[in-house]
C-alpha cells in the first residue's frame, strides 16, 4: 500500500469537519445517545428528556443533520429522528486509516 500523504489526510479530514463539529458539543451527544437507544424521537419527546428548549433542540437537530448523523421520518405531522452511521463512520474510518499511513 502507497503511503498517505498529508493532502490526502488534509481533504478527508475536511470532508469530516462537519461531523467533528457536531460530536463536539454535549447537547448533540446525548441527542444522539438518546435516539441510539430509545429509537425514533420527535422534537417533543427529545425537548422533555433533555429539558432544553425547543428551538435549542432545533437548532442541535440541524447541526446533527447535515453532518449525516442523523435520518428523519415525516408520519403525519410530526418529524421523527433517528441516528445515521454509516456514512459518518465511513468517513471517519476512511480518516483513521490515512492517518495511520502517514
């Protein structure tokens, strides 16, 4: 196998900020801990367990979101959400890899 180079570490990196962004703050963490375990959420459900107010929620849901970490389900009309993986740990396994390369 070639050696990694720094850029290639560099641009994966990048391509993983956004989920480095938003495991970075507790809030998202137990957003996430908390769809992981008790399964599909709505906005409520998730404000009464964290007791955090509804636009925070929101807010971290969004964060959450367009990292990847996170799917959600319209029924009705309520949003449920529920937590993504997989392309998050590509990424991240993708990263780990050519930093072990290097």
């Amino acid at each position: 196998y070639p050696m990694a180079t720094v850029t290639q570490v560099r641009k994966v990196a990048r391509d993983c900020s956004l989920v480095f962004n938003a495991l970075g703050d507790p809030n998202r963490q137990d957003i996430l801990i908390m769809l992981e375990t008790e399964g599909p959420l709505n906005v409520l459900q998730i404000t009464e367990n964290l007791n955090l107010a509804r636009p925070t929620v929101s807010h971290h849901l969004k964060i959450l979101m367009s990292a990847g970490l996170l799917k959600s389900t319209k029924k009705s009309r309520e949003t449920y959400y529920e937590s993504e993986w997989t392309e998050a740990s590509k990424n991240l396994k993708k990263f780990m890899k050519l930093l072990w390369d290097c």
